[in-house]
C-alpha cells in the first residue's frame, strides 16, 4: 500500500513515463545480456540442428550408396 500512497499524488507521467524509463536506465544492461544470452542460445541450437541434420543426411547417403560392398 506504500507505493500506491507515494504514487496517489504523482502526475500521471510520473507514473508512466519516467518510472519506466528510469528503470531501462538501472536495469537496461541486464536487460539486454539477457536477450543477447536468449539469442546466442537459440542461435547455437539452431546450428547444433543443422550440423546433427547435415551429419545423418550424409551418412545415410553415404550408406546407402556402398550397402553392395559389404562393409
């Protein structure tokens, strides 16, 4: 109830305007670690699938073009 009572008698860009952007300036570093973190991720796994897709694509072509030799 605290904050409410401190913010009952702010004006209406206080609340919605500087708030906000006072907190993308103390906290917009982490912020942004924590996208590049997200993407960094899901750029790995993207790579980690098409390197696994590439390897089973060429082994079974591979395979499948020597299965007459008796390997």
């Amino acid at each position: 109830m605290a904050v409410r009572e401190i913010f009952a008698g702010m004006p209406w860009w206080v609340k919605w305007i500087a708030v906000p952007v006072i907190a993308i300036v103390v906290f917009g570093g982490l912020i942004a670690s924590l996208v590049a973190f997200v993407v960094g991720l899901l750029f790995k796994i993207l790579i980690f699938v098409i390197l696994v897709g590439g390897l089973v694509f060429v082994v079974r072509k591979f395979l499948s073009s020597s299965s007459g030799n008796g390997w």
